[in-house]
C-alpha cells in the first residue's frame, strides 16, 4: 500500500489471516457466523480481540478485523497492524492458539446469552447513522436479495435467534462452530502488507502512461471534442447558481410554540432518574448529564484521552476484562463524551458537559443504570498498560483516518485561524 516518505518511520505492515466462510443465503448460517465473530472481537475481553491487543507482534489489531457479509461468501479476517513481514508465522500461531483455546475451552452460557442479546439489540435499534431508517433496512437484506436468497427471512430474525438461544445451551456449540468454520476450514490465506514509498508515483506514472496511450489513438475531431467539452465544463462550473429556486424556511413555518416533552422521576436502581417515554421498540437509552468545572489547558488537553479511555478500563474490584464482559452482559454499548452549550439567552455564555451514556434491552434497564453510575463514580485509572494499550490504538486510528479525511481535517485547521 503506498505511504509517504514521512510516514515510513517505523514498522508500518499489515499482517492479516483471512477465510472464506459459507454462504449468506442461509440466514441461521449468516447468524451463526455473526454470533462467532462477536465471540471473538465484541469486545477486550474477547479471547481473539485480547490476544491481538496484547501482542507485541503489532501496535493494534487490524481495522480489517471482523466478518465480512457483503459478498455471496462470508469472509472473516483478523490480524494486526503497525508490525514487520517476519512476524506472520508469529501472528499465525497467536491467533490459531487463541481459536484452539475457544474450541478446548468454550465459552460461558450467560456470556452467549448476552452477545446475542446485542445481536438482537442491533436489529432492533432504529437508528439513524445518515441514512433514513427504511433505507437501512433495504441496504441490510440487499446482499441477500442480489444472490437470490430470500431477503425477507434475513429481515426476520427473531425465529433464528430463538433457535440459537436453544442452540447455546449446549457447550458443544461454540466449540464446533469455531474448529468447522475457522480451525479445521482450509480456504484460508495469510497476507503480508507492507508499505511503498514508490507506490503511488508509480500508479501516477502508469495513469501517464494509460492517458498518453490513448490520446495516440485519437483523431483530431475526438481531441477537438475534448477540448470542446472541458471548455464546456468549465464554463458552467463558474456561473452562479440562482438561490431563488431553493425552498426556503420562513418564520410561517415555524410553528409559534414547541412542543415540551413529558417526563416523569422514577426510581431505577434506587437511584432517581428523569424519564422521557418514547417508542423505542423495547430498548433503553440512558445518559448521566454533568456540568463540567472550569479546566485548565492541561486539563482540557487530557479530556478528549479521559472520555476515549474512560468506558474501556476497570470499575471498582472489577479489572478492565471484567467490566468488558459486564458491559456486554447489560447492554449495547457504554460512550463518555463531553460538549459545549451556549445559554440560551446569551450565545456567548457556554458551558461545558460530560455526558456517560448507554443502551439496552428493556429487561436490562437497572442494570444499565448500575453500570452507569458505577462507571461514573468507581472508574479505574490504575491500570497504566491498559492505558498505552488504548492509546496506541487510538493513534494507531487517528492516522489511518488522515487519508479518508483530508477535506476534513482541513476544514477544521482553517477554521482554527
């Protein structure tokens, strides 16, 4: 992959192992698979998603990592980044002892019970994410539906899921699911990425070459053509566009009072909470609002690695693999994240706040309400590798990211000044 002069510092390869799985038309089989790879990667606590964080083999796992249901053929890849060439029969060994350990060992009903309550969580969300919700739901079963396979029963997944709650009962499950999906399933390669420096002058020189080669071909009408329509092009790019086309929003469709959201103070945990009712389709959204206190730059420098570490460590007795798998138990997620308001009455008069939130099943409502005052009251910062450990793979993120958001991140520099 290409890399630039600057960045080449260091062990910058990729090592990855990747297999080729069934297909997606079966929808147990499509489950299954979803439900193994949250085995393995839900979370640190996972045995692969741990090996692979812990490792000195690379600086973090991959962003490859996980299963892939795009194609007609599942495809499940792990492996990490930041590493050299001459490690992959290392990488090869860490993760097949990892899969060797899930089918010796297996793992825990009640955490199978709770990974597939996050399947289910995940299916019942109606969630946003950019897309309009019935959009969503087109793009999830269309897979399915471009390789023939009956998109409506990928849809409808309760039937399945209540075969796999029966399914996990027995410890056998998981075991034979990792050795005849990953273990003993040989359409398996391991790939060995490494970063070029030339890489990207050479793809521009053979662009070069390409365009050159069939500006030969052409007659001096198809050149004139070009000439022509780039003109063309031009020309139209830089006339003003007539604002008065657009719709507009005027105060009349404004309507002249808001509605205010009922709520009511009910106890959750033995702890008072405000509760807005909302259709959610059987899930629960929780958040624990504070004001934050006038910080210093130091302070304000460390908020953003205070709220990226802060849900990923140790709460209380528990260790930060503890607090992973009691996380996963009680619900779809655990997010700390801190924002900026300005008063109401004066834009210029802005407050700071730290927000904890999380979602869940209903049936988990307490639970996700111990959780979140535990996390907020008894998180754990004694843990200095668990810190460079996230850290690192927050770098690890950030400049993987710079590519893709260039534009971005110009934008944001400009506006800084």
């Amino acid at each position: 992959f290409p890399i630039s002069e600057e960045e080449a510092q260091g062990d910058k390869t990729h090592l990855v192992m990747a297999w080729v799985l069934g297909n997606i038309r079966d929808p147990l089989e499509l489950m299954s698979t979803h439900l193994l790879s949250a085995v393995l990667f839900e979370n640190s606590a996972s045995p692969l998603q741990l090996a692979l964080e812990t490792t000195d083999i690379g600086t973090a796992p991959s962003p490859l990592c996980g299963m892939d249901d795009s194609g007609l053929e599942m495809v499940f890849v792990c492996g990490v980044e930041g590493s050299s060439e001459d490690k992959l029969e290392q990488l090869e060994a860490l993760v097949l002892n990892a899969l060797q350990g899930v089918a010796d060992n297996g793992v825990d009903t009640a955490r199978m019970t709770a990974l597939l309550d996050q399947l289910e969580l995940q299916q019942r969300e109606v969630g946003g994410g950019g897309y309009p919700y019935g959009l969503q739901i087109m793009l999830s079963c269309l897979p399915t539906a471009i390789h023939r396979g009956d998109a409506a029963a990928a849809l409808n997944i309760d039937p399945i899921l209540t075969q796999l709650r029966e399914s996990i009962q027995d410890p056998n499950f998981i075991k034979s699911l990792v050795k005849r999906l990953l273990i003993d399933n040989q359409h398996r390669v391991s790939l060995v990425m490494t970063p070029d420096t030339k890489l990207s002058q050479q793809r521009i020189e053979e662009e070069k070459q390409k365009l050159a080669a069939i500006k030969a071909t052409l007659t001096e009408d198809e050149k004139q053509n070009i000439i022509t329509t780039a003109a063309a092009l031009k020309e139209r790019q830089t006339v003003d566009d007539d604002p008065e086309i657009l719709p507009k929003v005027d105060l009349s469709d404004i309507p002249p009072v808001t509605d205010t959201p009922t709520f009511a103070e009910q106890k959750i945990a033995n702890r008072t909470a405000t509760f807005y009712p909302q259709g959610t389709n059987g899930l629960s959204y929780q958040q624990v609002i504070t004001q934050l206190p006038t910080l210093n730059e130091q302070q304000s420098a460390l908020l953003g690695i205070h709220n990226r570490v802060l849900t990923d460590l140790g709460v209380g007795s528990k260790d930060y693999l503890a607090t992973q798998n009691w996380q996963t138990q009680v619900c779809g997620g655990i997010n700390a994240q801190s924002s900026i308001r300005s008063n109401l009455n004066n834009e210029q008069n802005v407050s700071g706040y730290f927000t904890l939130s999380a979602k869940g099943l209903n049936i988990h409502n307490d639970a996700i309400s111990d959780l979140l005052y535990q996390t907020y009251q008894h998180a754990r910062f004694d843990e200095p590798q668990r810190i460079r450990e996230l850290i690192a793979q927050s770098r690890a993120r950030a400049e993987q990211s710079v590519t893709g958001n260039g534009h971005s991140l110009a934008m944001a520099l400009a506006s800084q000044g």
